[in-house]
C-alpha cells in the first residue's frame, strides 16, 4: 500500500511525537513499513518552509528534528521525481494542488 501524507500529518507528528494519537500511529506505521510512504521532495520543502515561517513552530520544532524524521522516513519511502509539467489549479489552496498531481501519477492508494 502506497500512502502520500500531507505536510500536516507530519507537523503535528514533529510537535508530538511521544503520543499515542492516531497521527503518531500512522506515521510510525509507516516506518515500520505497514505501507510505504511516498514522499515528493517538495513536501519536505513546505515542511521546512512553514516550520520556518511561522514562530510557534519555529520555537516547537528544531532543525534536529526535521532533519531526524526526514532520515527515518526518507530510508523506507519512496522519493517520487519532481513534477516538470504545469499542474492545474483543481482545489481551493492551490498550495495542495502538487499533492493531488503526486497521488495520481505516483499511483497511490491514500
């Protein structure tokens, strides 16, 4: 099973990682290799983008950290290649739209 998680998914795993929430599960479940994450670079850029632009993130989340998850992740998922091609507008956050063009030339089930 294929699975693209939003940058979200992985801000509150960063901002919590100890839980046991159903966001902890789901990323830890990924690491374990329950699916394969697939993870377009730019995702990691956003991820650093907005833990950068906004302070309450910034003071939450450290380098160290990103870089740490980045790692783990990165050594079981699979990078998909950059999207050269125009991606059409087709949600109400644009920023989303590369999301939604990865899922579906990545083939990914979630």
């Amino acid at each position: 099973m294929r699975v693209l998680l939003d940058v979200n998914i992985y801000l509150s795993y960063l901002l919590k990682p100890e839980t046991e929430s159903a966001i902890a599960r789901v990323v830890e479940a990924g690491i374990l290799g329950d699916y394969t994450p697939v993870t377009p670079k730019a995702l990691w850029d956003e991820l650093e983008n907005v833990v950068q632009r906004k302070p309450y993130l910034r003071e939450r989340i450290t380098p160290e950290q990103m870089h740490r998850l980045r790692s783990i992740i990165g050594a079981v998922a699979e990078l998909t290649p950059e999207i050269t091609a125009p991606i059409p507008r087709v949600t109400r956050d644009p920023k989303d739209d590369y999301l939604l063009a990865h899922a579906v030339l990545d083939d990914v089930d979630y």
